[in-house]
C-alpha cells in the first residue's frame, strides 16, 4: 500500500507531564508506599490495585508487579477508605484537585473488599496531533480502545480550545474524569468551564442544560454511550455548537455498526433501488446508506498514544465504507524527537505504477501449502536493501495469535489494525464469504490475500514466512534490475503479459464460461503464462486443456 508523506516533518512541542503521584500514595498502606518510593517504580505507572487478602500489585503497560509479601487486610482497606472520604453513587472516590480516581469492589453486604487507584496525568503537547483540526470549528470525535489516551487528550484539547483560541468551553464531566475531583477543576483544562453529572445516567441531560443555560462555543464530553446521549450530542451540533468527543469503539466501522451510537456519524438506514439505478451501481436492490449529514465532520482514530488516523470528511468515509469501497484516512505519527509526521494514503490509481497502461486482474487467494518451500542449504542470498516490516492483517484471526508467532519466530511483520494500514491479508477460508467487505477493500488496495486452512500457529508461521519471502525475492529482482536496464524492460514485458494474460481468463470465465456453460479457447501464451491461467481457472473449479503447438499453443476453459 504506498504511503506518500503530504507534509515535511514539523517540530513540535516537547509533551509535558504532571500527575502529582505523591498525594495519591500517602493515601495508600505504608508497604505500597515503600515500594513505589523510587522514581523507576513511578515510571508509567498505570494504577494500584488492593484487594483483601491479596498482596498489592502496581500495574504498568504490559507487566504487574507485587508490591510486599503480605496480604492486605481488612483494617488497610478501611484506613485507605476512611482518608478518601465519602464514595459517589458510581463507586467513585477522588483527590481534590488531581485527576486520580479511586473506584471501590463492593461484597453482597455492600462492604468494600476491593480498591481500583488509577494514576491520573497531565499531559501537555499531544494535541499536536489534530492542532489544526480545532481551528476549523468543526465537531472533532476521538475513538479508541480503553487506556490510549483518549481523555489526556480530550483534556488538553479543552485547555487550547479555551485558553488559546478564546472560545466559550464547557466541559460535561460524568465522576470527575476530565477535570478532576473537587468543585475547583484542575488546572489542565485551562480556563475552561466545568460542569459536574451526578450520575453517569444523567450525562445527556447536563449536555442539554450546558447549551441552554450558558451560551458555550464549545461543549466537550467523555464516553458518549447510550442513546439518548447520541441523540443530545445531535442537538447540540444543531444549535450551531461545536462538539468535541470520545465514543465506544476503535474505529469509524465499529459505529457503524452499532445501532446505539450509528446516528453520531449519521445513522444507517435501509433503501430499496430501482432495477435501472441497482444495474447502474450493480449492486443489489437493497443497499444501506446514510440516513443523515454527521453529527461530528471529523473523527480521529486513536491506534496508539503516536499514531492517529484522521478522517477529515466523515460524511464521505463512511459513504465509502457503505458502498464496500476502502477508507483512506490521513495518518498522523508523533516520533520519539517531537516531530509530527503527516501521511496520506494515495489510492492505486493515483499512484506513479498506475500511470502506466497496463491491465491490472483482481488479486486472488493465494493457498498456503502444507508444508512451506525449504531454500537450497547450499544457495548464498545476496546482500540488499534491508526490507521493511511486513504489516499484515488478519481476517477471521485474533490479533493475539498472530502476535504470538511474529514473537516466537522473531519475524519482521507487524500486525495492522485495518485493511488499508496492511501490506496482506490473511483470511480463514470461510471468513471471505462472511465478511466480502475485506475482499473488497484488499481488491482496491491491490493487496494479496492468504487463504488458510485454519488459524493454527505452524498455519500463520507458513503463511507469514511465504509473504516474507515473496517480498524478497521481489526486492531481490528490483535491485538485479537497477543494475541491468535490458533486465528491468524484460520483467517488465513478462509482467504485462502476464497480467493481461490473466485478466483475459478472468474475463473469459466471468462472462462466458460460468453464466453461459460455453468453453472459451483464449490467445496463445508462454507456458508461463498459460500455468497461470490454469491455475486462475481451477480456483473457478473449472476444467482446462492446452490446444495447438509450438508458439501457437494456447488453454481452453470448459465448463463445470
């Protein structure tokens, strides 16, 4: 999938963190506090947990440690809830001022056995990400999986929004998780307003009285989830106040399919087409389309706290995303010197390749034989460029299996996300016929796709060692190539013969063969070529034979 940079690395501002950690842990026993004292135990730390009659444990990203040997008992827990105060109605408890949360596990009798102390941060420059986003004035809607950092950014982007472009913000702050606890919010919202909710269920409500009651430009909100708040957020935007939001979900696809949150990028309805305007987009008579304009223009895709995918015309995308076709959104890394990179994905036909008149055939599934192709021990590779990490993504397989074998064999592949962030595609056989929506963005990417068997890990390894070596010897050929001009317009004579030799059976076969039951004999090839065809055909289930002789010899397709 070629990436092509849209805009020179920019240097941005160093990121800033502050979590006031030590007025949490005075908080905790004696022997937590002992052991988080230095400063690379504080270092990414995550939360606390204390349960009774378990040893505590500090969470970090990937990796728990115990703090102590000795269980917790009843009498710590009740020390460390009598110095919090009185819990909210949701299991909420905070330090005023700071952005910590204590969240408590209640027993049957309503006694807390359980403490949940998450560690609560600051951090300033990450809105660099979509800096340029907020002076447009549209609604912007953050997405992402749990601990990404949606809430640290919607925080800072509050503060700027406030505090550098002057505008009127209020911030909509269910248990206290943006601004802190206390009636003063924390000083990272900046200037910024900030509104309390009682009771999460309460939250659309509060949205509702922010507009009416105090003339905001702004209206920021945490977690939008259930529908009544879908449908506040709507009439918010249609007041003419711009929105700015976190929702359920990892990316645009996943609110599309939810029917409880599908009206925020404008909801989902189901339309019967006229014979002539179904053959026009040769679709079916019933197709899904956009109910409505969306209630937020723009949506940023959270993959990691560095890299973003924005999608700055969400009407479009998720038109795109309706019709089977492929979502290109911008992609936006921030490298470890502060430096944001922009990126934007340029589809096939725009590409340089693509300039060429040239036929192009459907990628197909590839099958993945039983047992892998061994190198001759006695063969030397020649040294070349180094190749870059191989991102694949799995259809059908969970992310964790295939993380598992790129681990255990130390493979230079890195698992995507989506389609569109992919260089292959890996599907389970009946995964294709479930979800044709994968087939179809790989199909407009140009991607190949690996069909397996099942989703064992000797079938993932064969599988990722086959690409990985098709990709060298690919780059092996490139770099012969650069070398020798004569061999570089060979190849690329034996490619599009090639190609136009494998669209012709495709053509052939889905024109004639299969919906007219009428053999079809196609123009002489090389035997290369005509190898290829056959191949093209038995994925048809189809039958073939070679005619003729010499130069002349060509491949008849008979049908089933």
């Amino acid at each position: 999938m070629p990436d092509d940079p849209v805009s020179s690395p920019a240097p941005t501002a160093p990121q800033r963190v502050t979590d006031d950690l030590d007025r949490l842990l005075e908080l905790l026993p004696e022997v937590v506090q002992t052991s988080l004292a230095t400063e690379e135990a504080r270092e990414q730390l995550l939360e606390v947990v204390l349960d009774l009659g378990r040893v505590p444990e500090a969470r970090y990203p990937g990796q728990v440690r115990a703090l102590g040997q000795l269980p917790l008992e009843r009498s710590d827990l009740a020390a460390v809830v009598e110095r919090l105060g009185i819990f909210g109605g949701d299991n909420r408890a905070g330090i005023e001022r700071t952005l910590h949360r204590i969240s408590a596990i209640r027993n049957r009798s309503g006694e807390i056995v359980g403490l949940t102390c998450r560690v609560g941060r600051a951090v300033f420059g990450t809105v660099a990400m979509v800096r340029d986003l907020l002076d447009s004035g549209e609604s912007l809607l953050l997405m992402g999986r749990p601990g990404v950092g949606k809430t640290t950014a919607l925080r800072e982007i509050a503060r700027v929004l406030a505090d550098d472009l002057g505008k009127r913000v209020v911030v909509i702050d269910t248990s206290n998780e943006i601004a802190g606890d206390g009636d003063i919010p924390h000083p990272a919202i900046g200037c910024a307003r900030r509104m309390q909710v009682a009771r999460p269920e309460l939250q659309h409500q509060v949205m509702i009285e922010a507009v009416e009651n105090h003339m905001p430009e702004v209206i920021v909100i945490d977690e939008i989830g259930t529908e009544l708040e879908a449908q506040a957020a709507r009439t918010i935007a249609e007041r003419g106040v711009m929105l700015v939001a976190t929702a359920h979900g990892n990316a645009l696809e996943n609110l599309i399919k939810n029917p409880t949150l599908s009206d925020l990028v404008g909801g989902i309805q189901s339309v019967t087409l006229g014979d002539e305007e179904a053959r026009r987009r040769r679709t079916q008579k019933t197709v899904l389309e956009r109910a409505a304009e969306p209630t937020f223009s723009l949506a940023v895709e959270m993959h990691s706290r560095h890299r973003w995918l924005v999608h700055r015309d969400v009407a479009r995308t998720v038109d795109l995303l309706l019709r089977g076709q492929s979502a290109r959104p911008q992609v936006r890394e921030l490298g470890a010197d502060g430096r944001l990179q922009v990126e934007e994905v340029v589809p096939p036909a725009a590409s340089s390749l693509a300039s060429r008149p040239r036929i192009v055939p459907r990628p197909l599934p590839l099958p993945v034989p039983d047992e892998p192709d061994e190198p001759d021990p006695g063969e030397t590779r020649p040294a070349g460029r180094p190749l870059p990490v191989l991102r694949v993504y799995g259809a059908g397989i969970s992310r964790g299996a295939l993380e598992q074998v790129v681990r255990a064999r130390q493979l230079p592949v890195e698992v995507a996300g989506s389609v569109e962030l992919a260089d292959a595609v890996l599907s389970l056989r009946q995964q294709l016929g479930r979800d044709p929506h994968v087939r179809r963005q790989a199909q407009d990417l140009g991607l190949p796709i690996l069909v397996l068997k099942s989703a064992a890990p000797p079938q993932l390894q064969r599988a990722l060692e086959r690409v990985l070596e098709r990709r060298r010897q690919d780059r092996a050929a490139e770099d012969r190539a650069a070398q020798d001009p004569a061999a570089l317009s060979a190849a690329s004579s034996q490619g599009d013969d090639a190609l136009a030799g494998l669209e012709e059976c495709r053509l052939a076969v889905e024109q004639v063969v299969l919906p007219h039951g009428q053999p079809v004999e196609l123009l002489p090839r090389s035997d290369r070529v005509r190898l290829m065809q056959a191949e093209l055909a038995s994925r048809y289930r189809l039958r073939t034979a070679v005619f003729g002789r010499g130069s002349e010899q060509r491949l008849r397709v008979f049908p089933a």
